[in-house]
C-alpha cells in the first residue's frame, strides 16, 4: 500500500489541487476521487504552451480575454469532471466533483458593487456554470457577497463549496444559509455541501502575529480551528438523515515552514472528510517510505496547549487579516490570468 493509498484507508477522501489533465490522470490512479481549479492553476497550465491549440480556436471565434479564460477553465474542469465521473456514479453522488470557481473579481478592493450586487452575480454566475454538470462543485467565498448568494444557489439545487473559509464564524453563517435554501428543495435527494477551511495560512498568521504562544502551540492554531469546526459539521448534520455526506474539506495543507514534514497537516487530518492537498504535498508524500497513516481527525493536542491558544489568539482578528490577504490572493491571479491570454494572443 503506498503512503496515500493509507491516507484514503483511513478513511479520507483524496481531492487534487489541480486540474491538470495529466496531474488528474496520474492523482486518479493514486486513489484521488475529486479536483478543484483556480486561476493560478489555469494560468501555469497556459504557461506551458500545451494549450495554445485551444486558445487560438477560443480566439478566433472573437471572444474577448475574459471570456477566453472562462471558455478554457470550463473546458479543463470539464475534462477533470470526465476523469471522476465514474467515482459519482458509484457513490450516488457523493464524491467524484471538481469545483469550479466563480470570478474572484467580484470580491477584489477595486469592485465598486454593493453587497447586494455582489451576492447577484454570485447568483447568476453559480447558477450559469452549474447548468447541467453533475458532478461540478460551485466555489464560492464566504465574504459579505458570497454568502449572502449561498442560500438562493442552495435552493436552485447547485452543488456548493464554500472557500475562504477561516474561522467557525465563516463556517456557521455558510452552512446556516445553504440548509436554509436545501430546505426550499422538492427533494434532498441530491443535496451536497463541502465547506473549504484553510489550515497552513493560519499558522503563517500566529507566526507573525502572536509570537508569545508556546512553543507546542506554535504551529498548531490552524490544526486546532479546523479540528473544532469537523466536530461543528459532524453535529450540526448528524441528526438530519441526509442521503448524502455534508463535509468539511481540508484546504492548504500544504507546509509552509520548511522545517515541518509534507505530511503535517495531511496527517492531522487524516480520517474523515476531504483533502485537497497540492500536487507537491502529493508527491512528496508518495516518496515516504513505509509511510502509513492513521485516523487522527479526532484527537486534539494537550488541554494546556488548548488554553494557550484561546488565551492568545484573537480569532475574528485572525480572519479580518487572512481574509483580506486571501481576497488579494484570489484576485490578483485572476488579473494575471487575463492578461497573460492578452499576450498569448499576440504571440499566437
């Protein structure tokens, strides 16, 4: 058994943070059962040239930048749906998705809609790109906008993945408001949720922010929220009989201390739920040998180390500050993908 053949053993579902055909393929035979896209994992494909073909068919048919973006994101996540469309099948929906990201323009600082048009175009846009795709996740950010959209999208039966996720503030008001609209369903036949809490940017936050937590907190924090925000979902939805599993998925997982292990944060949450761990991380795990791992979503640190970080840790100020990196982190990579279709046109 290799090393993440373990990891989906113990009971995790293994999603790709990539859509890389080829990366799919190769992940697939790993054990991998999902993906998810985003611009910066579009724009590195477009840098390799294998996808000039494509570009130049999208241009000739006059679509403008943005629209060539969009046209070759759907077709890639398309083609990534393909690959993962029997593992839907198998498990009557409850896995084999590849999420699909709605413009992170909408939330960029320069966007002068209102909140109100914001959580429209959400609306319009999660309803658009989810039209006919069985196994397509909507991703939408849980900002002002986003949530305010997840309610509506939930009711007109979108499968969702709600991103940006740091805090069990975030995570309450996301999940509140998709079971309010699965409820306006004709049926939960089909209902699926995942929520995407980040877990190596908070510990790159305490680093840099509360430098007074111990040493066997440091390092920790993000571990630690995400561990609390599992136990949340697994209550909040044990008593509502669903056909389907509504999941946490564990999202940066990959290190960003080079002193800690690749498998850090893949092994802290190993058991349950979904990881979407980065190509890198993947790789680098295959090459551990003899590396097994085991369920420990459900065991927290030591009640001192618990105690240190609550003393410490302001954690709707640790949101505010991520929140804006990451709203940053969304839409400067959509602006670079733009503009690097802008200068693939004039080479092709």
């Amino acid at each position: 058994m290799t090393p993440l053949q373990s990891l989906v053993a113990s009971g995790t579902k293994l999603w790709l943070d990539s859509i890389d055909p080829e990366l799919v393929r190769v992940n697939r035979e790993q054990g991998a059962t999902g993906a998810t896209s985003n611009p910066i994992i579009v724009s590195n494909l477009i840098k390799t040239g294998r996808f000039d073909d494509q570009l130049a068919a999208l241009m000739q048919q006059g679509l403008d930048d943005t629209a060539v973006a969009w046209q070759l994101t759907d077709a890639l996540v398309r083609q990534a749906q393909d690959v993962f469309r029997p593992v839907y099948e198998e498990t009557f929906g409850n896995d084999g998705f590849v999420s699909f990201e709605l413009d992170p323009l909408l939330d960029d600082a320069a966007c002068t809609l209102s909140v109100d048009e914001r959580r429209d175009q959400y609306i319009e846009l999660g309803k658009k790109w989810a039209a006919g795709q069985l196994n397509r996740m909507i991703k939408v950010p849980a900002t002002p906008g986003g949530l305010a959209a997840l309610e509506e999208l939930a009711a007109a039966s979108v499968t969702l993945n709600v991103t940006l996720i740091f805090s069990e503030r975030q995570y309450q008001a996301a999940r509140d408001a998709i079971w309010r609209g699965a409820q306006r369903r004709k049926s939960l036949e089909r209902f699926k949720s995942v929520y995407s809490i980040f877990i190596s940017r908070i510990d790159v936050y305490t680093a840099q922010h509360v430098a007074d937590l111990s040493p066997a907190a440091q390092g920790q924090v993000g571990i630690v929220n995400a561990k609390r925000i599992w136990q949340q979902n697994q209550q909040f939805w044990q008593d509502k009989s669903l056909p389907l599993l509504q999941e946490m998925i564990f999202a940066s997982t990959g290190t960003k201390d080079p002193a800690d292990s690749a498998d850090k944060y893949v092994a802290a949450m190993a058991g349950s739920d979904i990881q979407t761990n980065p190509p890198g991380t993947n790789a680098a795990i295959q090459k551990m040998d003899g590396k097994s791992f085991t369920r420990m979503i459900d065991q927290m640190p030591a009640a001192e180390v618990l105690a240190d970080i609550d003393q410490k840790v302001d954690f709707q100020k640790m949101e505010e500050v991520l929140m804006e990196e990451g709203l940053k982190k969304f839409a400067e990579p959509q602006k670079g993908l733009i503009a690097l279709i802008a200068e693939k046109r004039k080479s092709l």
